[in-house]
C-alpha cells in the first residue's frame, strides 16, 4: 500500500478553498476526509466501466458500468444527489435555523462533497457525468420540508451503502465503504435527533436483531430518481 498522500479532491471542497475545522464541532470534516484520503491510497486501477456512446445528459440513460466500477458511481450519482441538496440547503437556510444548525448541517454538506470528490477522483476517466437534480418538491424555507428530505436521503443513503457492501470485490473499496457509510450513519443520526429527539435509532431504520435497513440499487434508485433529471441504467451492475 503507498504511503503517498493524496493531494486531490479535499484541497477546495467548499468551493473556496477554505476549510473549516474545529475541535468544537460536532462533525468533523478533517476525520472524514482523512479516512477517505487513506482509503484511496489503497484503491487499484478502476476497470470494466461500460459508456454510453454520447455522454449522459437528460435524454440519453448515464450507465453506471458494471463490476466494482459500477458500484463505485452508484455511489457517486448517490454522493452528488447529498453534496447538492445540503449545498442548496446551506445557502438558502430554512426560517428559524440557530447558529448551531447551521454549523452542524455546513459539516455535513462538506463531508457529503468530500466524498463526492473522493469518488469523482477515484473513478477518474470512469465516472459517471454531473447529474442534473430536481428539488422542486422541497420547500427550503420550511425547517420541516428540508429535515424531512435530509432525514430521508441519509437513511437512504445508509440503506444503499449497506446493500451494496456484498456486491463489491475488491477489499479495499469494501473497506472505503465502510468507513463513509459510518459517516452517513452520523448524518442521519443528527438529524433525526433535530425532528424528534431520540429517534436516532428507532425500529423504522433498527430490526429486532439491532441490524440497519440495506436496500439494493434498484430500489434505491428508484426512490432517488425522484430527484435525479437524469436517466441512470443500472443493468450492468453486479447482483
């Protein structure tokens, strides 16, 4: 394994260069990004990516490819679905947010584009296009409308990460895995709290057997293609 650091994708994930860390917060960006950093060292050349000819964009399906390159940008249009809606989320700020919100939810958005320039770098030529969201359905100046759309895509984010985990090949994007899904878990337990506190861990994500919610691509994308303008094809994904 290289012990060369990485350089990339957490140099400028805020847009402007500027990252801001404390001892003092809640969520930590520097932990999440070091992790990640860690976890890409480890990462072998990505392969079996299938493209569509002629790019994505709205009219024409985004082929996430197959084999642990497919799920990799599972993970990537999953990432840049989050990075866009808690970037939106900060910048428009719901009436009523406290200071300690938003500095929470900013952490947040920075984790969530952390890890979609992780993936963004780790796929390199591979990766999938920007998508193209839709977030019309969401009212951002009601606290309500917004925590229920965080809380609903951490969870989904979690259940996607956890279903994904038998699907992968290589150990050490298993392992990445690992790590950013512990990182979701974090996210959705702070919001969850913010709706209702307590609710952290309640029996609608937690089994009786104390094991979270997995859900397979198909069904996560079919309930995050709400969201997404563009078309995704996920048929050459592993299963």
């Amino acid at each position: 394994m290289s012990k060369n650091k990485q350089p990339g994708p957490f140099a400028a994930a805020d847009g402007t260069g500027n990252l801001r860390a404390s001892r003092r917060r809640f969520l930590t960006l520097t932990a999440s990004a070091g992790l990640l950093v860690t976890g890409l060292d480890s990462c072998n050349k990505i392969r079996d990516y299938l493209p569509v000819p002629g790019g994505g964009g709205n009219s024409k399906a985004v082929n996430l490819g197959s084999g642990d390159t497919g799920i990799l940008n599972y993970a990537y249009a999953l990432e840049q679905l989050e990075a866009a809606f808690y970037t939106k989320l900060v910048m428009e700020a719901y009436s009523g947010m406290n200071s300690m919100e938003m500095s929470r939810l900013t952490d947040i958005r920075q984790h969530e584009v952390a890890h979609r320039e992780f993936f963004k770098k780790a796929l390199a030529k591979d990766a999938i296009i920007d998508l193209d969201f839709d977030f019309s359905s969401i009212d951002f100046t009601k606290r309500d409308s917004v925590l229920a759309t965080a809380k609903a895509f951490e969870d989904l984010g979690v259940s996607a990460y956890n279903g994904a985990g038998s699907l992968i090949s290589d150990t050490g994007y298993l392992l990445i895995a690992g790590k950013i899904v512990s990182v979701e878990a974090r996210h959705a337990a702070y919001i969850r709290d913010l709706i209702m506190y307590g609710s952290f861990a309640d029996n609608s994500v937690i089994d009786g057997n104390g094991l979270d919610t997995s859900r397979k691509p198909a069904e996560v994308l079919a309930i995050a293609g709400k969201y997404i303008k563009n078309k995704i094809n996920a048929s050459n994904l592993p299963s």
